[in-house]
C-alpha cells in the first residue's frame, strides 16, 4: 500500500464559469442541488422541470453552453437525451442512467454525451463504508484500488491491494452445522434433514442386522438398502425377538415419511428457481460476508464489485419478480427473497458474523426500517444506509445512530454540474461535511473551493453577489 497526500497540490482543477446551463429534470431535488452547484461555481443555470418538446425548442434557440439530462428513470434520460441531440446537435451533455449497456450505447450513439452512471457515482462511497469506515471512497483502477481517507485535509491518497480489503479483522468464530442448516431455505432444509433421517435409518438398520441377527456386515448393509428402499427386510428377522419387529415397523414408517420429504425437496432444488445452493459459491455465507439489502441496479453493481474484490456477498430482495435478480443469479451471487427488515430472515443470515449490512433500497424509508431492525438484532454492526438528503433521514438519524449515510442527491448533484461545467471528476464523495472530488491525475478537491460567491463580493464589476440568482425554475 501507498500513500501521498493529494490535496490543495498543483495542478488543480476548476470548472468553466460564466457558462449558460439548462438542466432538463424529473427528480426537483437532484435537480435543485446540480442548479445551486452549478450556481455557486460561477454560471447561469435554468431548469425545465419534464418539458414538453415545444418548450425544450424554445429554450434550446437560446444560446448554451451544456445541457444536464437528470432523471431516476433510464427511459426518460434516454428520450430527452435524443431529442436534445437532435434540435441542437453537438452541445455539452450530460446524462444520469443507470442501466450500463444503455449507457454504452448512448456514449457510443452521440460523441458529445458524457453519460453519467448514478450507480457508478455513488458505489465507491458504499464501497468503502462496507468495507473500511477509514476511506471516505474505494475506486477500483486496473487491478488495484485507490482509496481517500475519512479525515481533515490535507486528503490522503492510497493505493491499496484488493487482498488487503477482502482480509477480515475480526478472529474467525466457529460455525457450527446447526448455523449452517438455519442458514438454508426451506425446500433445502427439508432435502438436508431427510438425507440425514434415511442415512440414520440406514445405519441403525446396519447395526441392528449385526448385532441382533448376527449376519455379516455386508448381508446387514444389504438387507438395510432393501428395507431402505422398500424391496424387503431380512429373512432373519421372521425369527428376531418382538422389539426387533417393533423397532423394524418403526423403521419402516419413518423410511416412507422421509422418502417423500425427499423427493419433495429434491424435486424442488432440481425444477424451482434455485438463488442459493447448499454448498458452494451460492451458498450463503456465515462470516465476514456483507448483506446488500435491496437488488436494484446499485444493489446489484455492489454486490459484483464486493464479489471481484473476493468479499463473500449474499443479497436480499423482497420482489421476486425483480429484473436484476436473474443478473444476479447468473453472476454467482446468492440471493434470499424476503423483507430485509425481518429479523428472523436476519438471523438466518448471520447479521452477527457480518463484516457490514448495507440498506441500498430505493425506497428511503424502508432502508431505515432496515437499519432499524438490525441495530435491534446485532447493535455492533456496521450498517450502511443509502439516502436521499431528505429530512425523514437526516431526523431520524438525529435520534439515534443508524449507520453510515451515503446521501445519493448530494453526490450525483456535484457529479452533474462538475462534469457539465467540463470537469469531468473520476469520482464524487462526501467526507464530514464536506463534498469533495477525485480526478484522474489523483488529485482530491473540496468542491466548496470552487465557490465564487467571496470573489463576487470582492469585485463589484462582477454583478450579482446572490449565488442563487443565476437559478431559474420552470
């Protein structure tokens, strides 16, 4: 591992200011946060709240510098981002998808276009959060990763060696097989505990062949796979002494109660649409792993790159019908369907014995019930909470510690007007209070130093010392 410090060094970077900007939105308060970004940094910013295309023409006859597409939904991005294209070709634009093949579509469709990835901004806070609160961000460069750390300036860079974030720190407990069987679904605990009742069965009827009736151990093994597989008992045990008869019928009761039990899971595992296996890489895992709460295109980008990093990774999603799910299930990631705020379902997963939780939802709410339910279950562990910025985060927070917060507006906002005002950082994160960015050269500025508003002040030829006069909204 590697250390320099890399902040307030030469050359810094700085966006383009006095630039015109129109922001064409349907999410107002990542809207709202690029503008005011935008604002602060020296340009004039307006926004079209989901514009008509007559509106959007006559805003586009103005002159521009850029234009910033943002929106949660791909399809939206996606038409505005062409109809864009097409009434003003070849200007500055941004654009917010998730989905990466469409987004390598459009960077290869339009040349101008600078698609911003809203799940690759925010994944490498999530990253480091997971994996070591020490980093305020984990960005993967090549076969190493390069790391910020959590801490006053001056910023310090480091090169890390991804073996050294997939060691745990913590001693390895010992995990018992009745953790392991917990941990398995239903159809595979009922294939579990039958094959050990007929293994059982098999055994006593072996023992009790030897020793009762005398035969050799190969005639008992025999005579015990047919009264096993219900062909027929031994002939000695015509002749066995009434407890033996007892006992056999016994046995023989409990073999059909348990064949079916097994051909009922076993059936289940071979046709039904198997996330997790009983042993192997999808089977869930009991110690140093992370649980990702919510499989949606951020939970899934997560989970793949804790999986590269070789951290064991088990996913929960509560909708069945969830389109990264198959993804998920053909990139070897083990996936429990249920509500991740079930404390039952967390106990199954060994919430205690992991390395972190982390609640990417994309429902805020239902991520801090998460939270909650886990601080009830382990109150030591790591939890990291994906959130918007709204209040409903911020005041329950306030009331007690849920975890690690990654605010998702805050940091896509930044992202969007740094990269429309031609910055083009390698990544945005957020350390204390403060937003700061990481570019390709390494080096690490506080985005608060790009604020003009002190310099307006200062020189009165300027014009207007309102850093928010250059915003408007229609």
């Amino acid at each position: 591992m590697s250390t320099r410090t890399a902040y307030d060094e030469a050359p810094l970077h700085f966006p383009a200011t006095g630039q015109h900007i129109v922001i064409v939105e349907d999410d107002e308060a990542l809207g709202r946060e690029a503008a005011e970004c935008i604002s602060r940094w020296g340009s004039t910013v307006h926004r079209l709240n989901r514009p008509d295309d007559g509106t959007l023409l006559r805003r586009l006859q103005q002159p521009l510098d850029g234009i910033a597409v943002v929106s949660r939904d791909d399809i939206v991005a996606l038409r505005y981002a062409l109809l864009t294209e097409h009434l003003k070709p070849g200007i500055r634009l941004v654009v917010t998808l998730f989905d990466r093949t469409v987004a390598d579509e459009v960077s290869r469709t339009v040349p101008n276009c600078s698609v911003l990835s809203i799940t690759d901004t925010i994944v490498p806070s999530l990253l480091a959060s997971c994996l070591n609160p020490r980093y305020a961000m984990l960005q993967p460069t090549g076969t190493g990763m390069v790391g910020v750390l959590r801490q006053e300036a001056p910023a310090t860079v480091d090169r890390l060696f991804r073996r050294a974030l997939a060691a745990v720190s913590r001693p390895r407990p010992r995990v018992g097989v009745l953790t392991w069987f917990r941990s398995l679904g239903t159809s595979a605990k009922a294939l579990v505990a039958s094959s050990a009742g007929l293994l059982g069965v098999l055994i006593l009827d072996l023992l009790l062949g030897v020793l009762v009736l005398h035969e050799h151990w190969y005639d008992a093994l025999w005579n015990a796979a047919r009264g096993l597989t219900t062909i027929g008992s031994s002939p000695a045990a015509e002749h066995g002494p009434a407890w033996y008869k007892l006992l056999s019928a016994l046995s023989v009761l409990t073999v059909l109660a348990l064949t079916a039990l097994f051909t009922a899971g076993l059936v289940d595992q071979l046709t039904g649409r198997r996330m997790t296996s009983i042993l192997g890489a999808r089977s869930i895992p009991r110690h140093g792993h992370v649980i990702v709460v919510g499989l949606g295109q951020v939970g899934l980008r997560l989970s793949a790159r804790l999986r590269d990093l070789g951290i064991k990774v088990v996913a929960v999603e509560r909708n069945p019908g969830a389109g990264c799910v198959p993804l998920a299930r053909s990139l070897g990631i083990p996936v429990v369907l249920g509500r991740g705020g079930d404390r039952f379902l967390l106990n199954r997963l060994c919430v205690q014995r992991a390395r972190a939780l982390a609640a990417v939802g994309s429902d805020g709410l239902e991520n801090i019930a998460v939270a909650v339910a886990t601080r009830a279950v382990a109150p030591q562990q790591r939890i990291v909470l994906r959130a918007g910025g709204d209040e409903i985060t911020a005041d329950s927070q306030s009331l007690f510690r849920i975890g690690a917060v990654c605010d998702v507006t805050r940091i896509v906002s930044a992202s969007v007007a740094a990269s429309v005002l031609g910055a083009r950082p390698l990544s945005v994160f957020t350390t204390e209070r403060r937003t700061c960015a990481l570019f390709p050269d390494e080096q690490v500025v506080d985005l608060g130093t790009w604020d003009v508003a002190p310099r307006r002040q200062s020189d009165p030829t300027e014009g207007s010392t309102d850093p928010a006069a250059g915003v408007s909204a229609r």
